[in-house]
C-alpha cells in the first residue's frame, strides 16, 4: 500500500531542506583562493599530506624546468585545502619560445598517492612520521575512480613530467600556462622551460649505477 504524505507534512519536510542547504551553501568557499592555496617546490621534495609547512618552505606556484633535448624533466605543484575539496582537474597549454611550439601532448599529469609511515628505518635519520607521497598515478585515471578529493587541512600534490622532443625542439625560453579548476574555481599558473642546445642520446649501452647518498640528494636540491 502507498503511503503519502501531508500537504503540511511535506511543506515542513522542505522547508527543512531548504534551511539547511541554504547553511551549507552559506559556508561554502565562493572562489578558488577560499579552496585551495597553491605553491610549489623542487621535484626533489617529498611534501607531507598531514604536515602543515612554514610560509618560508614554499616557493611561488609555478611549473619551472630546465632541461635538454629528448629529455624527461619533472616539477610538482602543491595544494593546501583551505575547505574539503571534491573535485581536481588540472590542463596544462602548448609551450611556446617564439614560433616554436612544443606541444601540451608532451606533458603527463600525475596525482600523488600517499602512504602511512609510521616508524622510520634510520632512527637517527629524525624524520618526521606521517603519511609520505609514494605512488603518482594518471590525473584522468584518479578522477574516474572518483578520487580527486582533498580534505581541508591537507597537503596534495600534483606531479609534472615533460618529455622534449629529440629532433625538431629549438633551444630557447619556453612559456605556457597551467590551469588548476577545484570544486568548479579556475586559476592559471606560469610554466617556464629552458631547453639546452644539445640531445640526451636515445639509446643506451652501458650498465649504470647511481650511489647517491641521502645528504646529496636532500640536502642539494639539485645544486649539490
């Protein structure tokens, strides 16, 4: 049997809803700044989700990169959620020096994953535990699962890799933009690349080993 409801019933029931859509709503943020603040560090750092960082660690949020021809190169942009963040997209342009153009195809957007460490190996190394960026997976593939998310409070990272083409990229001053959208906001970003006038070779044919030690890794930022 169907059960209806009142006429009066059904007046108060939304009413109710409208009160308290209408004190979400009222809260939400109303712009991109009022989402996220977005800032930037060298590839080599492995920013905390949990961690909230000093105004000093961070550099103005931009995509920089210097690099040679037919070279992979990296650059990570980082989000903090001001409120909870229910959605991410992330569009980079074509890169441009000139009437040279390399193509906005030669960049892949990758969404950092983080993992739990909750006791370090080296108890002298006196890192802080937490959870740690580890696996970078494909923006498209995070967003079908529906997880292009960020809880206010935390730390996300988006990670950048360009490959230059090995043949027909000009050496020059590269400039583009990228464009981050959360929760419906847009905001643009400079992307700057240097290419170097000389190639990285495509093949390799000989065996490689890189010992390098953590104080010149960390502690270089890519000047040690």
């Amino acid at each position: 049997m169907r059960k209806f409801l009142s006429a009066a019933v059904a007046a108060a029931m939304a009413a109710s809803v409208g009160l308290v859509c209408f004190s979400g709503c009222e809260n939400a943020p109303q712009s991109f700044d009022e989402c996220v603040d977005v800032w930037s560090v060298p590839n080599t750092e492995k920013v905390m989700q949990d961690y909230e960082y000093a105004d000093d660690f961070k550099q103005e949020a931009a995509l920089s990169f210097e690099m040679a021809k037919g070279e992979y190169e990296n650059a990570q942009i980082i989000m903090t959620a001001k409120a909870d963040v229910d959605s991410i997209d992330a569009k980079v342009s074509d890169l441009k020096s000139g009437e040279n153009v390399i193509s906005k195809d030669n960049m892949e957007i990758l969404f950092q994953k983080y993992v739990n460490i909750d006791k370090m190996s080296n108890p002298l190394a006196n890192f802080p535990t937490g959870m740690y960026p580890d696996a970078i997976v494909p923006l498209d593939a995070i967003q079908e699962a529906g997880e292009d998310e960020i809880e206010a409070g935390e730390n996300q990272g988006l990670y950048f890799t360009l490959k230059t083409p090995a043949g027909d990229c000009a050496a020059g001053e590269y400039t583009g933009t990228l464009t981050l959208t959360v929760n419906g906001f847009e905001s643009s970003f400079p992307i700057s690349v240097t290419v170097w006038d000389f190639v990285i070779p495509q093949e390799t044919h000989a065996q490689t080993m890189f010992n390098v030690f953590r104080d010149n890794l960390i502690g270089g930022e890519l000047d040690n």
